[in-house]
C-alpha cells in the first residue's frame, strides 16, 4: 500500500514493513501470477483475497485472510480480475 511518500507491506502475521521503493519499483519484481496491481496505491497477493465487495460507483473493497487492513480495486481492475479468472 502507499502511505505518503512510502510504501507500506502488510504481512498475514502482523508484520508492517516500510519502504522507499515505489509501487512500480516492486511490481517489477514480483511474480504477476500471485500478485495484482488492484488500484494506483496497492497490490494484493492473489491468494489471499476473502471477498470483494462495492463501495461506491466505481470502487470496490478488497478484504484480505489474515490482514487488518482493507484494499480498494477500481471497477476496470475487478473486470481485468473477472477475466482472469472466467
């Protein structure tokens, strides 16, 4: 997630890690098969999405296994997302 000027890794196990690196920069490196770039300020691993649900028109709230905190996906991510699993 990006928080200001940094991005912010949420573990299953509590942890909370800070880094300098851009939401870009760490695409890049990792694998697209279990991550997805879901909004311009997360990623979330794949295999721990619980449900999805609306918020809004054109926004949508992903909630996590294991993870406090909720992550939003654009309406032309979750028809990507939709496609990727039909």
């Amino acid at each position: 997630q990006r928080e200001q000027r940094a991005t912010v890794i949420y573990t299953r196990d509590g942890g909370r890690y800070v880094t300098g690196d851009t939401l870009s920069e760490l695409e890049e490196r990792l694998d697209p098969a279990l991550f997805f770039r879901c909004h311009k300020s997360y990623i979330v691993n794949l295999n721990h999405i619980e449900d999805i649900t609306p918020y809004g028109r054109w926004t949508y709230i992903i909630r996590l296994k294991g993870i406090e905190q909720d992550a939003l996906i654009t309406h032309e991510k979750f028809e990507e997302l939709e496609r990727m699993y039909s």
